[in-house]
C-alpha cells in the first residue's frame, strides 16, 4: 500500500519549477567559484610572470630564426656592404664610399672565387676519402697475412676482426643517430633563442621582475636604439632609412666596460649627445655615472665608453700605500684608477700641478692624495699653506719644513712671506745646478744633502691668497715666477682652487702647469684653464661631469700619453673617526729618522715684521709743515721699505684709514688735502695717554 497525495497539474508544474530554480541556483554558484578561482589564477603574479616568461621566450625564439634570415639574406646578396655604400652616401662621404665599394668588389672576387673552386675541392675531397679506403684495405691485408705468416694467428681472423669492428661503429652510429635527431629539434630552438636575446628586442610590457637587474649586452644594435632613444631628428630619420650607424672602432671589451666610436648622421655633433648623457644612459640600462661619451678626433665623432653594470661603484678602492710602502717621487705616486680599471700615477718631478673644481667634488682630497705620496719619500721636503679655517691638512703638519693656515691677515702675510722665501731658494737651487754642471735635479743629487732634494708645495684655496686685497698682487706674482723657475730646480707646486679664473688665477700658472686635475667645472673657461687652452673645444670637458654623481672623479691632463684621461681618485680620509692620513705621516716620519729630522726643518722660518703703527710712522716722516696726502705713502713707502701696507697705500685710502682709526679728518685745503703734522701728534699723545692708562689700570 502506497501513501500519496493527488495534486493539481498546477501544482505539479510550480514544484518542477522550484526544483529547477534551486538546481540552475546551484549551478550558478558553482559557476561563479570557478570563475574566481580561475580570476585569482589568471591574475597571480606568479601566473603573469609565468605567462610573460612564456610570451617573450616565444618571441625571442621567433626574434631569432628572423636575425638568421636576415644575416643569411645579407651573407648572399652582401647587404652589409649595399647598406655601408648606402650611409657613405647619404653623409657624402667620398672616402668611406670608395673604400666599401672596394671592399664588396673584394668580397665578391673572393666569393665567385670560391664557387670557381668547389668543383676541384669536391675532387680532391673524393680523391682523399678513396684513397683513405683503399689504405685501410691494403693495411688490413699486410696485418692479416703478417699474422699468418709469424703463426700468432689466423689470416681470416684478422679480417673477421675488423668487419665486426667496423659493425660495431654503424651500430653505435645508428643508436646514437635516432635520439640526436629527435633532440636536434631543441638544439635549433636553443639557438634560435640565444640568438634572439642578443640581437632581437622584446616589448617593455613583457620585461618581468626577475629580469630588472639583469645586465643589458653592450653592442651596436643596443647603442643605435639607445642613440635613436634620444629623439635627436638627425639620428631618428638616419636609422628610419634602415642605414647602420658607421663604427671606427666597433663594441668590444675594454677594462671594466665597453668602448666603441662611431660616427654620428650628419648634424649631430658628439657634445650634443654628451649634454644629454643621463638619457643616453637609461637607453643602455645604466648609471649616468657609468655612462662616457666624449668628443672624438672630430665634431661628428662620438668617442663611447660604457661600464659593466656597477663595475664603478667601488670608485678607485683603497689607497694602495695605506699600511706599507714608500715612493720614490722621481717615478710618480699613486693618484687613482682609470675608468678602465688601470692604476695611474701623478708625474711629480719637473711638473707642477693645478687642480680644481666645484666644492665638494673632490680637489682637495686630489691634492691629499699627492701630498701623502710625497710625504712617503724620506727625501723629499712638505710645505702646505692653507689660507682658510680648513682642517684637511692638519695631519700633514708634523711631516712639513712650513705650515699656515687660517684666513686671517696675519695668515696670508705669513704665507707671502714663505713665498718670498720659496722664490728665493728658486735662484739659490739655479746656482747649485751651474756648480754641479746638470740641467735639472736628478736623483743622484737629491739624495746626496746638497739643497737640492724634491721640494712640494702646495697652495690650496689659492684663489682666497691671490685675491687678498694687500697681499695678493704679490703672492700672485711670486707664483707665477715660482712654476716657471722651479720645475727644473726640484720644486713641485701644487696650486688648488674652486675658481680658476683671470681673477682668481694668473694665467701664467695656469699655462705652466703640466699636470691639470679637472673635477665638475660650470663652464669652458674653468676647463681650459685646468685643462689647457683649447681643451674644451677638443672635446676633453670635465663640464660633462654631474657634480655629486661623479664626485671623486677627475679628467687629467699629462699624467699619461693621452691628452686626457678620466680618473677615479683614491680616496683618504681624516676624519677623527676614520683618520687614514696619520698613520701615513707617522710611517713617513719613521723612514726618515735616519736623517734625524723632516728635510728643510733645519732652516729657521722667515721673520715676520711686526705690525707699524701709522701715527709713529707718519710722526717720523713729517715735518713741521702739513704734506699733501697724495704724497705722504711715498714718504711712509721710504721710511718702512719692508712693509707692504705702505707700498699699496694711496692719498685717499690714508685720509680713510686717519678718519676711520684715529679721527683725524684731513681737510680739502684747495684740494689738495694737508695733512697737518700737529694734529697727527696730537692724535698721537692722545693715543699714548690712552694706552698708559690701559697699563695702569692691568
């Protein structure tokens, strides 16, 4: 017996319905599950690097079967050469022209030549593989019956021996062939691949993350997109004609780089891809620092030279003399690294030296780095003058005959008088030479204690002594007899400055100075003027150094056969914390115990003429009569000869200096302005109550 319910055909259709909504409910659920599941898969970064990977794989596979293609297309019809005439034309390049046409001439002769000739290679190919079988037949024969005939064996052994010898080698052929051709398909794909990734070029989109620090190959193809990169007219419609860039040196492996120089489209001038060198550098994927292009032997010429991908950032490394050794200053001191990788030396002996730049760019610890060299010569004499409130030569005092520093007068007085002093042993040194009879100091002589040992000097901040408004019209002067005269007499200036300017520099020390040190400058005055005359228009232009980017790098002049070169300079420290330079002078001194004390420390410092006072002095020279104050500093000049105040004071800067000090204003007397010699000794007893009183009450 069956329980049930009769229902209504009504009901019946609105209960199948209500099944059928809950079942496509279900579905629907299950629908959106997978499509979230799926959503999250597709969209995992996991997934998008995978699916990138995948893409670019497949396109730098393709990228590289089309790089065969063309490289074949170009090995049979010669486009290399069509495409180089093309260029030569396209710039009016007679030279370049003749010379490709030459060379495809050439290269066809050679090809129809090699065609002309495989028919007798093929000849001789048989000839040599027939010849070969016959021999193995004959050799196997003579073993065989060698065999027979000395009763060691069977002549039918022999051959049986090599027949299954030679099925041995077919089999093994045979076995090995079938998985090499299965496997022969992967091979190409591999190569293609490689091929592709270093001559084909895969959309940003599909660079992944994995591959942001990978270092990009330096080649032609990569500099031409990254000159193109650059949106310079000229190169843009050059490269869209499909001609190639013309390479004099193409890109090959230098130190720590790449270099390459080529000649840029006509238009286009090599400084005008310099001044735009951070952009050059993100078209190949590097530093601006790592990046170099420079003027080559003409305008159009672009000298390039790429680092290895943080190759640079170790900067020259440690100072190579920090713990031990000596220098001999005849043969240089370690100064820094090229660009290269290659240790370089500054030239000290019969050289002077000027060094400059922005501040903070790295002059003064140039000029620290040849100063220690020199101070590790036991031989050889220090002195440092430093006309500012600056302690980055402190450590050097105890190594130097002469120290000052400080920016006060009696400071810069004290350095005019160690110039006066150093001007003097110039002329003592050329007489020395003419008794010795020798041109220059050799080392012979400057080891001998004759007054002839390597003497260094260095000026730093020089432009602050040069424009000091009483001593610097001598100072200057004095430096510039001091670098004509004393490279040959053993005397090795080294004049730093930030602006060496007309103003701030004579020009005489500028042009006698050989070795030229050229941190980031603002403009081509300051590069030629360290660097030569003529320097920046050459191409060799510390101006395209980025200060703060390139601190601590220098372009040199004369310290290699090059005219120029780009340094890194070592660096030395001395900070209290990290002090680098004190253990180097205390070596230095220990090496030149032997000789009891520094070289030049023997000779007693110039003296220094005490302050005059100008109400004394004006009280000797005048009479009883008032003098016009145009003539009194001629009087003063006269009766203190020594004191150089008084040989740069005028009438009017004296009535400036009696109104100011003292308070004696001179009169305009028929414009003539007297100077009344009993109001100046009236000022005068004033001044000596005043100072009595003083006395009294201390």
């Amino acid at each position: 017996m069956l329980e049930g319910e009769i229902i209504t055909d009504a009901d019946y259709r609105a209960m199948q319905k209500a099944k059928a909504l809950q079942r496509y409910a279900l579905y629907r659920k299950d629908a959106v599950t997978v499509a979230r599941g799926v959503k999250t898969v597709a969209t995992h970064d996991l997934t998008k690097a995978a699916g990138k990977t995948l893409l670019a794989t497949g396109l730098t596979t393709v990228q590289g079967f089309e790089s065969w293609g063309k490289r074949t297309w170009d090995a049979s019809t010669m486009g290399v050469y069509r495409r180089q005439i093309k260029a030569a034309e396209a710039i009016g390049d007679r030279e370049a022209l003749a010379e490709w046409m030459e060379r495809k001439e050439a290269a066809a002769e050679r090809r129809h030549k090699r065609l002309m000739d495989l028919p007798a290679l093929a000849k001789g190919a048989a000839k040599v593989i027939m010849g070969s079988l016959a021999g193995c037949v004959v050799l196997t024969l003579l073993v065989g019956l060698f065999v027979q005939l000395s009763g060691s064996g069977e002549f039918v052994h022999v051959i049986t021996g090599v027949l299954s010898a030679m099925r041995w080698v077919f089999t093994a052929i045979a076995v090995a062939w079938t998985p090499f051709l299965m496997a022969l398909p992967g091979f190409v794909v591999l190569a293609a691949y490689r091929e592709g990734r270093r001559r084909g070029t895969a959309p940003r989109w599909l660079a992944t993350a994995a591959e942001a620090d990978m270092d990009a190959a330096i080649d032609e193809t990569t500099i031409a997109r990254a000159l193109e990169a650059l949106r310079i007219p000229q190169i843009a419609a050059y490269l869209k004609q499909g001609l190639p860039l013309q390479y004099l040196t193409p890109a090959r492996a230098d130190g720590r780089g790449t270099h390459a120089v080529l000649r840029l489209p006509a238009g286009v001038t090599a400084e005008k891809i310099a001044r735009r060198r951070a952009d050059l550098a993100t078209g190949l994927h590097r530093l601006a620092k790592e990046v170099w292009p420079t003027t080559g032997a003409e305008a159009g010429i672009l000298d390039l030279w790429v680092a290895d991908k943080g190759a640079l950032a170790e900067g020259a490394g440690a100072y190579p003399l920090l713990t031990d050794g000596v220098v001999d200053v005849f043969k240089g001191a370690p100064f820094g690294k090229t660009l290269r990788g290659t240790p370089i030396l500054a030239p000290l002996m019969e050289r002077n030296t000027i060094c400059g730049g922005m501040p903070g760019q790295g002059k003064s610890s140039a000029a620290r780095v040849m100063m220690a060299g020199a101070a590790l010569d036991p031989t050889a004499e220090l002195r440092i003058w430093v006309p500012d409130a600056n302690f980055d030569f402190e450590a050097f005092r105890p190594r130097c005959s002469r120290y000052a520093m400080g920016a006060e007068d009696e400071k810069i007085e004290e350095i005019l008088h160690h110039l006066r002093e150093l001007h003097a042993e110039v002329q003592a040194r050329g007489e020395l030479l003419i008794r010795f009879e020798v041109p220059a100091v050799t080392r012979e002589l400057a080891s001998k204690n004759v007054g002839l040992h390597p003497l260094f000097c260095l000026l730093e901040e020089a432009h602050v002594a040069i424009q000091h408004p009483v001593y610097g019209a001598e100072i200057s002067k004095l430096l510039v007899d001091i670098v004509r005269l004393g490279r040959k007499r053993g005397i090795h200036l080294i004049v730093s400055t930030q602006a060496p300017t007309k103003d701030s520099m004579p020009r005489d020390v500028t042009r006698n100075c050989s070795n030229g040190v050229a941190f980031a400058v603002g403009d081509h005055v300051a590069n030629d003027a360290l660097l030569g005359q003529g320097a920046y228009a050459a191409g060799h232009r510390a101006t395209e150094l980025i200060p703060g980017t390139d601190k601590g790098t220098a372009v040199v002049k004369g310290f290699t056969g090059e005219r120029s070169d780009i340094v890194q300079v070592y660096f030395l420290d001395v900070a209290r914390e990290n002090d680098q330079v004190t253990p180097i002078i205390e070596r230095a001194m220990c090496a030149i115990e032997e000789h009891g004390q520094v070289p030049g420390a023997d000779r007693a410092a110039p003296e220094i003429e005490a302050a005059r006072d100008l109400l004394e002095d004006l009280d000797a020279v005048l009479g009883n009569d008032p003098v016009p104050a145009a003539d009194v500093p001629a009087l003063l000049a006269k009766y203190a000869p020594g004191w150089l105040p008084y040989k740069r004071l005028t009438g009017k800067a004296l009535r400036e200096q009696l109104a100011k000090q003292h308070g004696i204003k001179v009169p305009s007397t028929g414009n003539r302005w007297p100077v009344d010699p009993v109001t100046v000794r009236e000022a005068l007893a004033k001044q000596a109550t005043v100072d009595l009183d003083a006395d009294e009450q201390s």
